[in-house]
C-alpha cells in the first residue's frame, strides 16, 4: 500500500470519526432530554415540578458541546489513527467525555438563556459513551471491510515478548487489516530463524531500510530493550521515507 492510499484510509477513518462522534453527542443529548422529561420511569423517579423545558434548550447545548467535546477529544488524541480501539484508547474517550461533560455544564450555567436539568447531565453522559465506542468501533469495522484487499504491512524489530504480542494481535484481525511480513533481528540477537520466531526472519536492524523498500512495508514496530537506543536511532534515519 503507498503512501498516498495509506493517507487516504486515514483521512477516513478521522473523517468517520469526527462525522460519528458529532452524531453520538446529538444523539446523547435527545435521548436524555426524552429520558428526563417524557420517559415514565424517570420522570416518577425525580419528579417534574419545574416543568418540561423547551426541546430548544438542549438542541443547543448539544451543538456547542459537538464543538466543545470534539476539541477535548483532540486534547486527548483520541482522533489519533489507532489499528484497534480498546485499552489505553477507551480510557481516554471515558475522560475527555467527562471532561466534555463538565465543560458544557459549566457554559450552561453561566449562559442562561439554556437550561439543563441537573438529572439530565448525567444521564446524558451515561448514555454518550457507549454511542461514542459503539461508533468508534462501528468506523474501524467499515474501514477495515472496505480496505480488506489492501492491508498495512508490518514488520516487527526485535525478539521480545511485547513485540510478538503486539504483532499477533495487528495480525489477528480486529480492526483496520495489518498484514505481518516479518520479524528484523535486534542488536545482539541471533540472525538465524529460531523455535520462537512466529514470522520469517527477513534480516538485521541496520538493514531496514533495504527490508522496507523490498518488502514494500507499511509500519515498522519497534520492540527493542530499553538498552537499545543506539539501534533505535539507526532504525528511525531508515525508517524515515515510510513516513
């Protein structure tokens, strides 16, 4: 896959993601406003003696926390291309949505021309994350679906366990398709197949460069000790056309 076609799925997915977040939020904030004030649970729960406030009122919030919510998720690099959305990634969508949260909690309060009920914010939250993973995931899939035939190749550097985990999870297919071409041996490690190799042997670390120009490689995953920062260095000048 080149480089301009590799940009292209990117721009996709970040594209996608913007579009399906913006979605998520509007949805979160008509679901919650029908929770609060017309849902019969909810409202026998907590009552209505300040009545049902205009629809208007969180038509607008929730447009200017689209603008607001996107921002923090920028913040927080959750519009970062990611092959798989789990994890670390989770995590930081459950934070910057709060974060998000409080942000257009406090405009409201300030802006009084709006008005948000105090059950209706948390509500609102509870029901925007699964919205914003449920699209998250929804966009790898459709992207990975349309970009089946043309996978991002990788190779692995280095022999450690970490490496081979990472590998072997791209290479599962969850997510965008990743395809493993090979591992590159490390400083000091053996430069002959062994037991454990899970992928060909394609060649040593200082001869990367040939590796992914040859192998027409896509990404390079660097899983080398700590100790190896002479060997990083000379893997990242080689590396530096994939980019």
């Amino acid at each position: 896959m080149g480089h301009v076609e590799r940009r292209k799925r990117e721009t996709l997915v970040q594209f996608l993601w913007h579009a399906g977040d913006a979605a998520a939020i509007g949805a979160a904030f008509l679901l919650g406003y029908w929770l609060r004030f017309h849902s019969p649970l909810v409202g026998r729960l907590w009552g209505l003696a300040g009545g049902i406030p205009p629809l208007r009122h969180y038509a607008i919030a929730a447009g200017a926390s689209v603008v607001v919510w996107i921002l923090v998720f920028h913040g927080f690099r959750l519009y970062r291309l990611r092959p798989r959305w789990e994890g670390r990634a989770v995590t930081d969508l459950l934070r910057a949505s709060l974060l998000g949260m409080a942000l257009t909690a406090g405009i409201a309060f300030f802006y009084r021309d709006v008005t948000l009920s105090r059950i209706a914010v948390p509500l609102i939250w509870i029901l925007a994350i699964p919205l914003l993973h449920s699209g998250r995931i929804a966009v790898l899939a459709l992207v990975g679906r349309i970009a089946r035939g043309r996978p991002t190749r990788f190779v692995v550097v280095g022999r450690t366990p970490q490496g081979r985990r990472v590998a072997q999870a791209l290479a599962a297919g969850r997510g965008l398709p990743h395809v493993a071409v090979g591992i590159v041996a490390g400083p000091g490690e053996p430069e002959t197949m062994i037991d454990d190799d899970p992928y060909p042997l394609l060649g040593r670390y200082d001869e990367i460069g040939r590796i992914a120009r040859e192998q027409a490689i896509d990404r390079v995953i660097v899983a080398l000790p700590l100790a190896g920062q002479e060997a990083l260095i000379e893997i990242l000048r080689q590396s530096s056309g994939l980019a």
